[in-house]
C-alpha cells in the first residue's frame, strides 16, 4: 500500500516523517490534503506563508463543496432512483463520502493552521 511505500522512503531520508492517524499534527506545520486517505504536513518554519497556505486550504474546500453539491443534485434528483443503474448509484454515494471526507481533512487542516 501508498502507506508502507511512504514509511520504506522515510527510513531513507530526513525529509520525510510518516505519521499514524493517531498522531497529532506536528507544530509550526501545514497540512496539504492529498485525498481523503492522505495529508502532507508541511513544515513552515522559516519558509511558507501560513496565510498563503489557509487561502489555498480554502480555495480547495470551496471546490470540493462545490463538487459535493453538485453530485448531491444530481442523486436526488427527480427519477434518479429509477433510471440511474444501481452501480452508478453506489459509485456515486461512495464518491460523496470520499468529497465529505476530503472536505472535513481540509477543514481539520485549515483549524491547524489558525493555531499555528
């Protein structure tokens, strides 16, 4: 998996760390949303612009929002459970719990970066 491909290459190198889930995010760092499943934590000591970083954090939660609803039109609308084959149906619930999540990492990580 993408995980232990991450941890093989840290054990190589001083500029890669992986965390578990469980680890708090380290300090005087920005979290960049990969997926719902991985976030890259930036460290901006000494280098990026926290502000910057909090202004793209909410571009891309504006954009997965805006994903989101339009995906959630589209399921509810009239004749949807119907006429759309029940693949698709579960293909696109799936994809609204993969943007809900993607936008509570990105929110999580905006939350970080204010407190930073």
């Amino acid at each position: 998996m993408a995980h232990e491909a991450f941890r093989r290459f840290s054990m190589r190198t001083n500029l890669l760390n992986v965390f578990s889930e469980t680890d708090a995010a380290p300090a005087g760092c920005v979290v960049s949303v990969v997926n719902e499943n991985i976030s890259v934590y930036l460290d901006l000591r000494g280098s990026l612009s926290a502000e910057a970083e909090r202004e793209k954090l909410v571009k891309k939660m504006e954009e997965v929002q805006k994903q989101k609803e339009k995906l959630w039109k589209k399921m509810n609308a009239s004749g949807y459970k119907d006429k759309v084959p029940a693949k698709i149906q579960e293909d696109n619930e799936a994809k609204l719990k993969s943007l809900e999540q993607e936008f509570s990492a990105l929110a999580l990580a905006s939350e970080h970066i204010k407190e930073t």
